[in-house]
C-alpha cells in the first residue's frame, strides 16, 4: 500500500517509503485542533460533539484530558507554553493557565457576542490571532445552535488585550498559519454551511506593525477544501483535503499527498524533531513520520 501522492519530485524527499500512516486513537465523532506538548511527551486534541479535549501519550494511549469542554475546537501554545483553545459552546477564545485556571482573552466585538471561534494562532509578539466562522452556533451538534450577532472574521488580540477584527471579507474563515518569518499570513475560507460559497486559502504579505495587505487567492485544495494547516521550516503548507494532507510549495503548486483513508480536518507538527505530522481525520487521529520539520 502507497501512503503518497509524489506529482513534484521534490516531495519525494520529504516523504520516508518505510514510515507508515499509523492510527494512533480512534473512535470519537468527528476530531480537530491537535497540539503538541512536546515537554510533557502528549498531543491535546478536540472530539467537539462529544464535548471534550483529550489526550494522547506515546506508549500509553489516549484518554480524557478535559470534560466538559466548551466544545473546543481549534488549540495552539501561546510563548509561555500555555495552551490556548477556541471554544464553539463558549463562543469564545480561553488560556489555561500553568494552575489549571481559565482566562478568557475574547468573547465579544464591539459589544457583539463571538460566533464559534474555530482556530487560532499565537505570533512572535505574543498576540493571538483567531477565526471567527458561525459553524458552531450553526447547528447543535458542535455547539449550540444560536443567532449570529457578527460577521465571520479574523481577529488580533494583541498582548495589551486590545482586540482588532483584521480580516472582514471572508464568508467564513477558518485554519490560519503564518509562514516561518511571520511575513505571510495563510486563511482559510471554507464558506458558509450549504451555501456554494467558494472554498481557498488566501495569502496576505505582513507588514510594519502587523498590517496586511494583499489577500489574493493563494490554493484551492481538491478534493475536498482547506481546513486546518501548518508550515514547515522551508515555508511549505501542509493542508487538510477530503483524500488526506496536501503540501503545497511557497509558489501555490501541489507537491505531493499523503494519502489518509477519512477526511482530515486538522493537522501539527510534533515529536522530538517536530518531524512527526499528527492528523485528525473525522473519526481518528494519525500519525506519520517526515524527513521534514514543522512550525508551531
């Protein structure tokens, strides 16, 4: 069995023909948000319509990390090493603190509720940067089905607590990344539910003082759309896809697939060289190792 999709030769050398797509922890509803906590060996992620955040440990297994959950979906680390979580039943942006605590850093814009935070990003300078699309206040099923007070928009909270919608012509955007020297940011767009709405990735240049600029249309993801992301140290996205993850190059062409028999939702770098792709896929969370490094 091939686990790869090489088109651009070059993936071929990312790729290891010996190391397997491996499922680690299956058997929830539909799984998102991993993140890796490499200096407590584990990875943190979403099972959202069961309502909780579970974790896996290598050579121990998986188990119940946090329940009730606020339907978490999307998780990072911020520069402290403290876990950040968008909640959908929240309807808002949380920091677990190192005693265990929640602080809420967003709930509300201009006296308006949030709709469903969906993922989230911490950059160099401590500010957390997070998507806003209605998906989980649009049924009850990963949260709880609620009238929409916003537009579906990217936010900036920067370390002050000031809070700044960045990003306001998207139809619902959801998995961000930055490439690896903070100068591009990448947002998904996946549309409203049942719309028809176009589904990218977009890329704004990042300017002086965070500002964006540009936004044009960097990769449509086929089959299926873009979700979750992340780069590797070269500046490569590794996308979500209906057929598995994508690695797309800096340019926007398609470089090679990894293959994954359910369809990802999500996806982070881990394991002792960051060289370890953890990706959540509806009902299951894989493991493959790379000959390629990953960001945050």
């Amino acid at each position: 069995m091939s686990f790869f999709e090489i088109i651009d030769p070059a993936f071929g050398k990312f790729v290891l023909g010996n190391a397997p797509v491996k499922p680690i922890a299956t058997g929830f509803d539909w799984v998102e948000g991993p993140v890796w906590f490499g200096d407590l060996n584990c990875l943190l992620f979403s099972d959202i319509p069961n309502n909780r955040i579970m974790r896996w440990i290598p050579g121990v297994g998986t188990s119940v990390f946090r329940e009730p959950s606020n339907f978490s979906n999307g998780h990072t680390r911020d520069r402290q090493g403290r876990l950040v979580s968008c909640e959908h039943g929240g309807r808002r942006v949380t920091r677990t603190e190192f005693d265990g605590s929640i602080t809420v850093i967003a709930d509300s814009y201009e006296g308006k509720r949030l709709n469903s935070p969906n993922d989230v990003i911490v950059a160099s300078d401590g500010a957390i940067w997070f998507t806003d699309p209605h998906y989980g206040i649009a049924t009850d099923y990963e949260g709880h089905r609620s009238e929409q007070e916003l537009h579906c928009n990217v936010y900036r909270v920067d370390p002050s607590g000031t809070m700044q919608a960045v990003l306001t012509d998207f139809n619902c955007p959801n998995g961000l990344a930055f490439s690896p020297d903070e100068k591009k940011l990448y947002v998904a767009d996946t549309g409203r539910m049942h719309s028809g709405d176009p589904q990218h990735i977009r890329v704004f240049s990042v300017g002086e003082d965070w500002r964006l600029s540009g936004g044009e249309v960097f990769h449509a993801i086929s089959p299926g759309c873009a979700d979750g992301m992340r780069l590797d140290t070269d500046g490569n996205l590794w996308s979500s896809a209906a057929d598995g993850v994508h690695c797309i190059a800096p340019d926007g062409h398609v470089m090679g697939k990894i293959l994954v028999p359910e369809t990802v939702s999500n996806l982070c770098f881990g394991g002792r060289g960051k060289h370890r792709l953890f990706i959540t896929a509806t009902t299951s969370v894989y493991a493959i190792s790379l000959n390629r490094s990953g960001t945050l």
